[in-house]
C-alpha cells in the first residue's frame, strides 16, 4: 500500500508539471482570443514550426541549443504577425465560422508544407537527461525544466499586461472595443503586438516541447485540440480559467492514466469537459454573454 501511495503521488506532482505547460499553450491562443475575438484553430501548427526550427538551428546548423530556442521565439512570433496580417485581419468582420474555415484552413497548409518540406520521419534533438529521483519518486528532467520556465513565462505575461502601458492597451482593448480608438489607442496596431505575443507564446511552448517529444508535421494534433478545450473549459478568452482548466486537465490525464492507462486519462478528462459544457457552458469562469 506505500508503494502504491509513492506512485499516486508521483503521478499528482508529474500532473502538476504537465499542467504548467499546458497552461503556458492555453495562455497564448485565450490572450489572441480574448483581444482579437478570433480563434486560432491553426494555433498548435505554430508551436510545430518553432521545434523544427529549433531542431534545424541546432542539428543542422551548429547553434547553441539556447539561442537556437530563442531564434525559435522570434520566428514564431514573427509568424503569428504574419498571420495575423495576411489571413485574419481581412476576415475580423466575417461571420465567426468563416474565421474558423480560414484558420482551419491555415492548419491543413502548414501541416502539408512541413510533409513536403520536412518529410515525414520523426525528428529529435538527440538529447537525453538523467531523470531526477528524490526519494523513490522519479522525475522527468525535460517536464522539470517546461514546468519552471512556464511558469516564468506566465509571470512575465502578467507582469507585461498589469505594469506596463501596452499591457493596459491590451486589457482595456478585450474589455470595450469600441471605445478604446476614442482613447488614442489604434486597434490594429493593438493586434499585431497581441498576434506576437501570443506566437511568442508558442514559440515557447515549442522550445519546451522539443525537449520531450519527437517532431513531424502532425505534432500539432497532439497538442491542438486539447489546448482548444482547455480554454473553452476555463472560459475562452479567460486566461485565469484556462489556468485552473490546465492544471485540472493534466491531472485527469496523468491520474486517470496511472489507474488505467494514458489513453483512458484523455478519455475522462474529455468526459469531464462534455459535462462541464452541460453544466456551464460559458466556460468554468467565463461570463455569459
């Protein structure tokens, strides 16, 4: 039964990592949501671009590992300006489906271009690291270092948005639209810092995730979807709720995996959310509309 207990609980602080970075993925496209009001369905083909970036930076062409992960930053975000630029800003007075249509179909040409420029092999870094052991529980070094760093990716987020004057911007833009260029401050302008840095947030979670799973032109479904309903769970555009709904999330999948199997952790953390919607469909702290 002790044993049993040491591995539950490694099983709840490894939940706990994987819930930072879940968080940290949630964080950009609620931020883009929430300022924008458009929801990047081609949000986790950015977070692909970054770690074949990284993985060519460094494997390819001799970079540091470090700054190849911070020219995988700056690319992502540069990426998301441009999607921002030449796909969503024509469409931000279409119908909200035909946004979706358009960013879906973002997703289909990434994915097509990274098979056809990239192949389809499976690509890694060739690192490992020593897992840490404290006691008889067992971590993964990689999740140790995704979990430190988005937290402090998350901090420096809020920190931008609360102390600084684009950050006042960019909240007071998500609260009334249309009053804010009554105040002197220009939308689009707005938007485009809004659509790096939510690629930037990316392009982080990119540099984590390269540390732990192998790279293709699908990576993005892996991460995709759970991502979206994560923030749909925690309220869209909610970047509070999507905190707690990652942190929840994570914890079904690795709890539920450690008693059954990873596949049946998705599968009632996916049962979870459908009854969330039942019971609240805004969201855990969204607002109804």
């Amino acid at each position: 039964m002790q044993i049993f207990d040491i591995f539950l609980l490694e099983s709840v602080l490894n939940g706990l990592l994987l819930g930072g970075l879940l968080a940290l993925l949630s964080l950009g496209l609620n931020l883009i949501f929430g300022v924008i009001d458009v929801v990047w369905i081609c949000y986790a083909e950015l977070i692909m671009i970054g770690m074949y970036a990284v993985y060519y930076l460094h494997v390819s062409f001799g970079w540091p590992l470090l700054a190849a992960m911070l020219a995988g930053v700056l690319i992502v975000a540069l990426s998301g300006m441009a999607l921002h630029q030449f796909v969503i800003r024509p469409v931000l007075a279409a119908e909200p489906i035909n946004q979706l249509l358009v960013t879906g179909g973002v997703l289909f040409f990434l994915q097509a271009a990274a098979t056809l420029a990239f192949g389809i092999e499976f690509k890694n870094l060739g690192i490992t690291f020593p897992p840490i052991v404290v006691g008889e529980i067992s971590f993964s070094m990689p999740r140790l270092i995704a979990f430190g760093v988005a937290l402090a990716g998350m901090l420096g987020m809020y920190l931008l948005l609360t102390r600084t004057y684009i950050g006042t911007a960019i909240r007071a833009i998500s609260q009334d639209r249309a009053i804010m260029p009554l105040m002197g401050v220009n939308p689009s302008r707005i938007y485009l810092v809004t659509s790096a840095l939510g690629g930037g947030l990316a392009g982080l979670g990119s540099c984590l995730l390269v540390l732990q799973y192998d790279i293709h032109p699908a990576i993005g479904l892996s991460f995709g979807p759970i991502t979206f309903l994560i923030c749909v769970l925690g309220g869209l555009g909610n970047m509070a709720g999507g905190f707690i709904a990652a942190f929840i999330f994570a914890q079904f999948i690795s709890v539920g995996g450690f008693f059954l199997a990873v596949e049946w952790g998705y599968v009632i953390a996916f049962l979870f959310f459908i009854g969330v919607m039942f019971w609240r469909p805004q969201g855990i702290l969204g607002s109804k509309q």
